[in-house]
C-alpha cells in the first residue's frame, strides 16, 4: 500500500462544516471527499493523510483516508486567480479520521519533521507520495493520536 499527502490551506478552501463532518464521523465510517492531486500514481486502496498548512495556526497532519479512484486532467477544485483554468488530477476518496486543526489534536509539523526527515512536509504540490519506509511508521503514530481523542 502506498501513502499521500494532501495539503489542505485555509486561505483556499476554510473547510467552514469540519466539527459537522467530525460529528457526522460518530455514526458512520466515512465521507466521502474530493482533493487536487500532483501525482499520477495513486491507486484504489492507496492510503492518503491531509497536513494543514499555509495559514493555518496549527500545521500538521490532521485527517486520513483512502483512495477510491484518480481522475486525470480534472479543472482545479482551487480557484487560482491568476490561472482559473488548470487543469490536475482529481483524488476521490473516503475520510474516515478527521481533528480539527484549530484546536491543536493532530500530528505536529515539527513532530513529522524530526522523525521523518526524509520527507517533505510542507510540499507545493498536493499528492506528493509519502516514503515508503516511512508508511508503516505513520500509521501507527497517526492511529495513537487518533485513539487518544
């Protein structure tokens, strides 16, 4: 199973229903969600993690889920001024563990930066590939943050 990282950025999308969604969490195993994604590989099964960043008061990673299918050349769900007809790949998933980054319970920037140095945390692109070696790892430490709450 391979892992991605998806960038969630408030100045571009708020995510202003996140505790509805929290909430909806309690009563069923997923939601289903839609993201922009830089890579091409993802696959049915694949697991993504979503790391709040930009303007966000609390970087890290803060929801999960897995990959139901990849569509190619899909229009941005981000509207981008300067470019308001890119075109990237579209990740269709299900988030089955969703924090609420605003109030601090999620897997610290820093915290992934020292244990996982390999990786880049705060990549440009959305859907950058998560180091294999680094997967099973990550998991387990996102599984205790989430077993915590």
């Amino acid at each position: 199973m391979k892992a991605y990282l998806l960038t969630w950025n408030p100045k571009y999308w708020p995510w202003d229903n996140i505790n509805k969604e929290i909430k909806s969490l309690q009563s069923r195993e997923y939601f289903k969600t839609e993201w922009d994604c830089y890579s091409r590989n993802p696959k049915k099964g694949d697991i993504f993690f979503i790391v709040a960043l930009g303007e966000s008061q609390n970087k890290g990673i803060f929801c999960s889920g897995y990959i139901n299918i990849l569509l190619l050349g899909m229009p941005s769900l981000i509207k981008d001024q300067k470019n308001t007809k890119r075109n990237t790949n579209r990740l269709i998933g299900n988030i089955n563990s969703l924090l609420n980054p605003k109030e601090g319970n999620i897997l610290d920037i820093e915290h992934l930066k020292n244990n996982f140095p390999d990786q880049k945390w705060t990549p440009r692109n959305c859907g950058i590939e998560i180091k294999d070696w680094y997967v099973n790892d990550l998991i387990v430490l996102w599984e205790n943050i989430i077993e915590k709450i």
